[in-house]
C-alpha cells in the first residue's frame, strides 16, 4: 500500500471517528413530531450541542432526551424554559402570560395507509385506507422568531387547555409538533407522561433528517427547523 493510500485511509478513519463522536444516529418511530420528522425517518442528533448547565439550549431547539421515568429515547420540542410559565390555552401556547403568535398554513395531508409498524394515521378528517388524510395546521412563532409547524387534529383536544406549568430550575417544557398525538410535558410523569425534562437528560439536538427509511420523497438531507 502506496504512503498516499495510508495516509487518505487514515483521514477517512479519522473523520469517521470524529462524525460518531459528534453526531448519534436515531430512527424515528412514532408520528408525534410530524410534520417535523416523520415515521422512519433517519435522523442526526448533536451530542456536543449543549453543554451540562443546558448551555447552548435555544427555544424552538428539537431535541432527544430520556424519559425521565424510563430511561427510553423520546423526541421533543422545547417550548418553556427554566422558571418560565408555560400553559396551552385553546391549543396555543403562552409564555409567562402572553401567546405564541400563529399563523395558520395549508393542512398537512399523508396518505391513509399502514406505516412500518402496520399503523394508520390520526386524521382530521376520516378517509377511507388509501384517501388523503388531513390535518389542520399552524405556523408557530417563538417570542425569539423561531419559526416552524404545529399540527391540530382534532379540535378542542383535552389537552388543548392545560393549567400553568411552572418550570423548575435545570428542567425544560418539551411539546410534540403534532399536538394532538404527543405525549409530552403536558402530562406529569406520575400520569404515564414526561412531565419536565432535566437538562442531565438531554441527548442531542436533532439538526438534519438523513433520509428515510421509506424512501420518502423529500426527506434525504433535510434541515431541522
């Protein structure tokens, strides 16, 4: 073997080192991060993005984490941080009082067919195997103008209208995009929820769809808003 041939072998070893080290592979399983991240999507998470006080945390950020109660990998959005209000009133969140702004956008329609797991969607509407599945849907605007879609499937959800959460120090108020079909920090953890996540719980930060394991179109190299 030729010393250039060495000398590239070890670059591409080493930069495949330093990709594992930064980046965790996960597959995404179930639909409560739609439209954001989809079923058997291959996604990227950033282990380095955030430091252990919760440095580098940004509202808006999507994120892994473990389950506070069993230890298993979930996926979040991070709506309210430490001692922050955070309360859904008629499906909109309010920050220490004062609303998210939302704009509403064109529905999100899938297919109405079995996914991986021989499951069919949560619709809006009710199609027959094979229609268009609807979902009504909003743009959702963080007080820093971080921008990105939520999903209503049903209106006046029971968990649309919630009491004020306060978060606790070190913890975050994570929600699924697809509001309806998530099971997040709305639910405390003592009712089979999340309840607040601890910053020591934080994997990553989930930056970029790879592809997806259903060859979606669309999906390959996609950026994570």
């Amino acid at each position: 073997m030729s010393r250039l041939l060495i000398v590239l072998f070890c670059l591409a070893g080493a930069a495949v080192w330093a990709c594992l080290f930064i980046w965790r592979p996960y597959y995404v399983p179930g639909g409560s991060m739609k439209p954001t991240l989809h079923v058997s999507d291959y996604i990227f998470s950033n282990k380095l993005a955030y430091g252990a006080d919760g440095s580098g945390l940004t509202r808006g950020d999507v994120v892994v984490y473990r389950h506070p109660g069993n230890g298993l990998v979930f996926l979040g959005r991070v709506v309210g941080l430490p001692q922050e209000q955070v309360q859904l009133i008629g499906g909109q969140v309010h920050l220490n009082g004062v609303p998210f702004e939302a704009k509403k956008a064109e529905p999100f329609t899938e297919p109405a067919t079995r996914d991986v797991y021989g499951n069919f969607p949560r619709c809006g509407n009710k199609p027959a195997p094979g229609e268009t599945c609807l979902k009504e849907s909003w743009q959702e605007i963080t007080p820093e103008g971080r921008v990105y879609t939520v999903l209503d499937i049903e209106p006046a959800a029971q968990l649309d209208n919630t009491a004020p959460f306060e978060v606790p120090l070190d913890h975050l108020f994570v929600l699924g995009d697809n509001r309806d079909n998530s099971v997040d920090s709305r639910i405390a953890l003592t009712q089979g929820g999340v309840g607040f996540v601890p910053f020591g719980n934080l994997i990553g930060r989930v930056d970029l769809v790879a592809f997806s394991l259903d060859l979606k179109p669309g999906r390959m190299l996609k950026r994570v808003r």
